[in-house]
C-alpha cells in the first residue's frame, strides 16, 4: 500500500507490509536535518504544520527530550477536539526520535514510532516506522484519516521550510528554522 508517485522525492509515501503490524512513511525535503529536527521538536514549529489543514492545533505539553513527554489537540471547525499522548524515549539531535504515539479516542492503541533524519547534502529523507499492536489496529490507523493527516502536514512543512508550496519569498515563515 503506497500513497506517493514513485518519480517525486517530495510526495509522502505511507506503506503498509501486508504481513507485519507496521506503517511507513517517508518523505524528503529541501532543507538540512538540522531545520528539518528543529521544525519536529519545537513546539513554536510543530504547531504550524502537525496534521490536517482544516484543524487548528493547541499543544498543552512538548517535551521533545529524551524522558519527556506531549500532548497535543487538533481541533476542527464545529469545536471536535481530538487528543494526542505520547512519551520520547529518544532524542538524538539531528539523527533520531523515538516515541509513543496514542490517540485519546482509543488509548489503548498505543504505538511506537521511530523518526529518523537523513542527510541526502543539503535535502534531509525523514523515514517514520510506525509499531502497532497488531495489524488489524494498524489497518485501523490508516482508516482513520491519518494518511490525509500526514500528507498534509508534510505539505505544511515543506511550506514552512520554504518549499515549494505556499512558499511567499518573504522569508518570514523560516525564520526560527535556523539551526
């Protein structure tokens, strides 16, 4: 299961192997690891391009260190909030982030996300390896919106990196990515 266009770097591809409980996304971008990590582990960046376009985001705690923790709210137009948990177990600057990742409306689904950020010289390939429970919940994951989710995050960071969507030319929306 693929979501990207084999020709273009910057598409998110989201895969599914059919046999194991796991999702994998990747996406590249124009920008070194060092703004790509920051625009990951601030919390001033990361409310500016986590999730979906039609939702408004409130972080309540983002701890991006190894030992802490986050919690976070996408909030739609009719007031729908929808909670996010998770607890960074590593955060290897520039390299690394392993957390957890559930979903207030199943708190039993957590899962165990692996984000790692490769320098391609100048571009940075992000590759997240999602664990579920199980392949059912990780098939459930994926019904639940999360691929429209994450490809329209990735856009509105590539946005906010200075990428080819959306970008002004004014220079502003990168401004605290400045490693």
């Amino acid at each position: 299961m693929s979501t990207a266009q084999r020709g273009d770097r910057r598409e998110t591809r989201i895969e599914a192997d059919p046999a194991l409980p796991t999702i994998l996304i990747t996406r590249e971008f124009d920008a070194p690891p060092g703004r790509v990590f920051k625009a990951y582990t601030d919390p001033d960046l990361v409310v500016r391009w986590l999730g979906p376009r039609r939702m408004t985001m409130r972080i309540d705690v983002y701890e991006a260190r190894t030992g802490g923790s986050y919690r976070y709210v996408h909030r739609e137009a009719d007031g729908t909030e929808h909670g996010f948990r998770g607890v960074f177990h590593e955060v290897r600057h520039d390299e690394r982030i392993v957390q957890t990742f559930a979903y207030d409306g199943f708190p039993d689904g957590v899962s165990l996300e692996t984000t790692l950020f490769e320098d391609l010289g100048g571009r940075t390939r992000v590759t997240t390896t999602s664990l579920m429970a199980s392949v059912d919940a990780r098939d459930a994951m994926i019904r639940s919106g999360m691929r429209r989710g994450v490809t329209e995050g990735h856009e509105r960071l590539d946005e906010l990196l200075g990428g080819r969507s959306g970008n002004t030319g004014s220079g502003t929306e990168t401004e605290g990515l400045r490693p």
